[in-house]
C-alpha cells in the first residue's frame, strides 16, 4: 500500500528547487534600463521597456521558479488533504496541479510569442493572448481545486471518522 | 440634493448601519470568548464573507486601481494570487484550525499556537509579529479612510475641506464603536453588510466603466497596448520577476494573514468549510473587478488625453467616480469603499486587542488580564488611537509597517501554522526561529531600502528564508512531545 505524501520527503527537494531558481534569477545580468521606467508623456505612470531587453536573461529561470512555485502550491493541498498519489483525489489534486502548470506554461509562451511584434496581437474576450492566460486561466483555475474540496468533502476532508472524532472531542453526541 | 450631498447621504446611512450592528452586537457579547472569538457561533455564509471581505482590504479598492494606473496588468497577480491562495488556506488550515480550536479553545491564533508547540516563547514571538503588523495595517487603513472621507467632505459645499485628523477622528469613531461594543461579533457582522455592498459595487462600477470607454474593455486594453505593449502583458511595467515573486507571496502567504484564518477558528459546525471555501473566491474575485476596471479605465482615459493625469496613482478610485459615475452609484461605490478599509480594519483591531490583553501577558506572566473583556474593550480603543496618532505624526512609519505587513505575516505564520499544525515533526525552536528570521529579514530589507535585482519582491525572499529554517530545524532538532489531544485533532 502506498504511503501518504509526507512532508519530510519532498520538501527538500523543492525547497532547493525553489532556491535555485531564486538565486538563478538574482545572479542574472540586470537589463541596461532597468524596470518601473518614467512614462515618456503621462507624470506618475510607468512604462515597460520592450520585454526582449527586460527579460532576455530572466524569461526562462522566471518559468522555472513559477512551475517550482505551483508545483509546491499542488504537493501543499495534496498534503493537506492527507490524500495519497494513488489515490481518486491525490491523483485529481495532482491533475489539477498540473493543469495549473500547462496554463502558466501557456502564458510564458503567449507572451514569448508576443514579443517578436508586441503591438500586432491578437485579443481573446478583451486582452492580449499572455494576460487573458493570466487573468482567464491563473485566475480561474483554482476552481478544479475549489471543486475537487466541495465534492470530496464527506469522503476524504471530513469523513465519518473526523466528525465522529470531532464529536468525541467535544463530548458531544453523534 | 446635488451629487455630494448623495455620496454623503449614503456614507452616512452606511455608518449609521455600522453602530446598529454595533449595538445589536453588544447584546450577544458576554464574555471574552464573544468578543474574539464569536462564541464560534458562526455560519458559514457570514463566515465566508467575512473572510474575502478581510482580504480585500482599502488597499484593494484604493491602492489597487491606482497601481493598474500606475504599472499595468502586473498588478492582476495580486488578484489571480488569492483564489489560490484560499485553495492552499482551505486545504491545511480549513478542518485544521477548527479542529485545534475545539481542543484548545483558544482565543486568539497564538493562544493556538500556545497549545501546539506547547511553547509560550513561540505564542510570545507570534503575538509580536501580529502586532508589529497590526499597527502598521491598522495605521494605513485609518488613514485611508480618512482620505475617503476628506475627499467626500471637501465637495459638499456647507462643509468644505476639513483638516485630516478631524476626519480621521469621525471615521475611527464609528469604527472603534462598533469593535469595541460588539467584538467580533460586530465585526463579522459589519464584514457581512460590507462585503454584500462591496460586491454590489463592484458589479455596477464595472458596467460603468464599460460604457464610459468607447468600445468598452477591448478599446481598453487596445489602446493601452498602442501606448506601451509591456504595460499590457502579464507582468506590467515591473517584469516577469516582480510580478512572479509577488505571486509567491500572495498565494503562500494568505495562510498567514491571522485577522483572515483566525475566522476559520470561529465556526459553528466542523463542515462549515465546505460552503465557506467557494464563497469566498467567488466573493473576492466579484469585488476585485472593481480593482481591474477603474484602473484600466483611468489609465486609458488618461493616456488618451481624455482626463488629466492623476497627482496620486490612489486617487484613480475617487477621481473615477466623480467624474463618470452617476450620484447614487457613487454614493454605493464610496461607501463601498469605506466597507472595504473597515472590514479589515475591524478585524486587526480585534486581533491587536487579544494580543495586547491575552496572548502577550500570558506568555510572559503566565496568565492572562483579569476582566478580560473590558480590558479587551479598552486595548481597542488604545490601539486605535495609537495607530492613528503614528500614521498622522509619522506616515513613513506606517508606510513602512503597512508595505511589509503581508510578508511579515506570512514569513512568521506561514511555516508556525499552516504547516506546523499539519506536520507533528515541527518543533518550537524551528518556530521561533523562522518567525524572527521572518521579523529580521522583512523589516531589515525594508529600513536600509534594500531593492534586489530584477525587483524580486524582498517578502518572497523572507517567506522563502523562513521556510527553509522552520524545515531545517525541525528535521535537525528532536521531535517534539505532543499534547495528546492536539495529536488527536492532528490526526483526523
């Protein structure tokens, strides 16, 4: 039988991923213009520079701090679920992880895409193709999260067990 | 009526709201475990909103229109962070917490802390982090307020522009009344009220915007795009580096935000979680499109020449609304923006009271205040009243508490809660230790103005450092003896 996602075991491991992404990007060569440039025209707004300069060096240790980042984000309610990788909900936790993951992937590439003629883009339900990824997918897809928690809530968050343990923690009757 | 005399009518009404449950609320506050705990009498629809109510602070309303102004579609990992940022809450803390609670029956998040780690230095050490925080969001709220109310005043023309503490002195009334009478009670309550009128406005502000723009959210982002490309992708004018460290923090970090999880603590039932977790991001992402849309319409209105640049990024709320809304939806709008600051305000003065009155005396004498209710009462009123004088005396003090308050929080309380009541293996030194590396790294970074490259936000890499110490010495120190009945509640 296999055994419960247990902290002690991954942690290590992403926590030194989480380091090493941390410390690839601080180590990277900062762009010549810098961020949180003066707009040309408008006083108290900012403008970006164009994104090739400002993320030449950062794009891909970003993509990879972003994925270490979900993939915590995934073992953490995994975990607290007290759920295992075989089981249903471990392994749809784990899916919907890894939908998070494919969608954050989405926008990196989106927005990579968009670089190469930033003003000639195309618009999906109001914004350019990388924000509607972040505002339609990372915005949204929490919700596979919200209702695998709703729907397996009886029988793997609080089943019978807990609340009868719950019950027996508070004397009262079943 | 002209259209101040509206706006003030419904602040008015709004405040007049906020003493009712007050008063209403003082009836049901008996005892100290009323007045911070809510008796744990809560349901979960008033539980839920209380809590996204919580989250999406003055900040949100003010601030976060005003950075869209300023820095783009950076500024949305703010919002997308918090629907995941409840799924991690709700996933380790949301039977958990109850759970403890029902063990321990704490009054406050270090009192439960207390009780796990068995440590009083670990209940000391968090109660102090909260309160560092406490005052620092406390101070930025109040003063936010304030400024709402000034901005509101100047234009009704029998009052005119009335000196900032008079109005911080109006607004911190109401706001000290309704906590100090009823607790939590009154604050939960009030959460309610607020969070229903906050959505409210939110909805209709977004129409607004819609039709104030022509061509509406699509003429919107087209035409910021035109002006600056990068502004308009994902990560803003800040970079994909400020933008992702940023994510971190939120996501990570609301399982940290005690005035947010201390209400999971407060329910009736142990399955109360199960309605209280789709609420909440529901209600959170409602209210947020009040953030999205006025920004994006100010920065475009101004962009293209159709309304003067702002002197302040936070005045893209107020401006926006007298200037396209109509009275009565600006009236809504203003007093919802007044709901939000109190709602989390209201919440950080209760939670600044426990650990003045409770958590602190105990972990130092033992034992906490005798008449801990009226001592609750009055460390309301004394905590207000100080975070208001600093924030008037000392802006850049509550700037700087408020600025890294959430890392604060969230460097400290993350690791001690969301993870220590879910791992039996975290010991009480690990604890302690990654709440003051939390305390060092966050405040330290913050005074010396330290900027790490490609703007990586300082609070990630606090939250970052805190985790691994609370990791690393739990595994290199023994495991700790447990309570047996916080083992039980760790084990179901």
């Amino acid at each position: 039988m296999s055994e419960p996602v247990t902290i002690d075991r991954l942690p290590l491991l992403l926590l030194i991923a989480l380091w090493v992404t941390t410390l690839g990007i601080l180590v990277s060569p900062e762009p010549e213009a810098g961020f949180s440039i003066a707009h040309a025209r408008v006083p108290g707004m900012e403008q970006g520079d164009t994104g090739l300069q400002r993320h030449a060096d950062t794009l891909t240790w970003s993509w990879l701090f972003g994925v270490t980042m979900i993939a915590v984000v995934g073992v953490l309610m995994i975990w607290g679920s007290q759920s295992r990788w075989t089981d249903r909900l471990g392994r749809l936790l784990l899916a919907a992880t890894l939908v998070l993951e494919v969608i954050f992937t989405a926008m990196c590439w989106s927005y990579r895409q968009q670089l190469s003629d930033p003003t000639a883009t195309t618009f999906f339900a109001g914004f350019p193709p990388g924000t509607a990824w972040q505002l339609y997918g990372m915005g949204l897809a929490p919700f596979l999260f919200v209702g695998l928690y709703v729907f397996f809530f009886r029988q793997r968050i609080v089943t019978e067990a807990t609340a009868s343990g719950f019950d027996r923690l508070t004397d009262r009757p079943g | 009526m002209d259209r101040s005399q509206i706006v003030l009518a419904f602040i008015v009404g709004y405040m007049l709201l906020c003493i009712v449950v007050g008063l209403w609320a003082m009836r049901r506050t008996r005892s100290a475990d009323d007045f911070f705990m809510a008796g744990r009498h809560l349901g979960f629809i008033v539980a839920s909103v209380a809590i996204f109510s919580s989250t999406m602070s003055g900040w949100g309303f003010v601030g976060g229109p005003g950075l869209v102004y300023t820095i783009g579609a950076g500024t949305f990992w703010m919002i997308v962070s918090t629907p995941l940022g409840y799924c991690v809450m709700f996933y380790l803390l949301g039977k958990r917490l109850r759970l403890v609670a029902e063990v321990t029956r704490p009054i406050s998040l270090p009192d439960a802390v207390v009780a796990r780690y068995n440590s009083p230095s670990t209940g000391l050490l968090t109660a102090v982090a909260i309160l560092l925080g406490v005052l620092g969001y406390l101070g930025t709220q109040i003063l936010a307020m304030a400024m709402v109310l000034q901005s509101v005043l100047a234009d009704v023309a029998t009052i005119g522009t009335l000196p900032l503490g008079v109005c911080m002195a109006i607004s911190s009334a109401v706001l000290v009344f309704y906590c100090v009478t009823g607790g939590i009670i009154a604050s939960v309550y009030t959460d309610l009220i607020q969070g229903i009128i906050m959505v409210v406005a939110a909805l209709l502000v977004v129409a607004t915007a819609v039709a104030t723009v022509d061509g509406g959210l699509g003429e919107m982002t087209a035409s910021i795009l035109a002006d600056d490309p990068e502004a308009m992708s994902p990560w803003g004018t800040r970079g994909i580096v400020g933008c992702l460290s940023w994510y971190f923090v939120f996501v990570l970090g609301l399982s940290g935000q005690p005035h947010i999880v201390t209400k999971l603590m407060m329910t009736r039932r142990l399955d109360e979680v199960k309605g209280m977790f789709p609420i909440a991001v529901i209600g959170f992402l409602l209210s947020a499109l009040l953030w999205i849309s006025i920004g994006l319409c100010m920065r475009t209105l101004v962009i293209e020449g159709l309304h003067p640049p702002l002197a302040e990024a936070d005045l893209a709320s107020p401006e926006f609304l007298k200037t396209y809304t109509h009275p009565v939806l600006a009236g809504v709008v203003f007093a919802g923006l007044l709901a939000a600051i109190m709602s989390t305000a209201d919440s950080f003065l209760n939670i600044g009271a426990a650990a003045v009155v409770h958590d602190i005396p105990r972990a130092c004498r033992g034992r906490s205040l005798g008449n801990e209710l009226l001592w609750a009462r009055t460390a309301t009123v004394i905590i207000a009243a100080v975070a208001a004088c600093v924030a008037l005396a000392s802006g850049k003090m509550v700037a700087l508490l408020g600025a890294i308050g959430w890392s604060v929080f969230a460097g400290a309380i993350v690791p001690t809660v969301a993870i220590g009541f879910n791992w039996k293996r975290a010991t009480p030194l690990a604890a302690n230790l990654a709440i003051i590396v939390s305390l060092v790294l966050n405040v330290g970074l913050q005074v010396f103005s330290v900027t790490l490259p490609h703007l990586f936000y300082n609070g990630a890499l606090a939250l970052l450092a805190s985790l691994t110490v609370f990791y690393v010495v739990s595994i290199a120190s023994p495991p700790p003896p447990l309570d047996p009945e916080i083992e039980t509640a760790m084990n179901l």
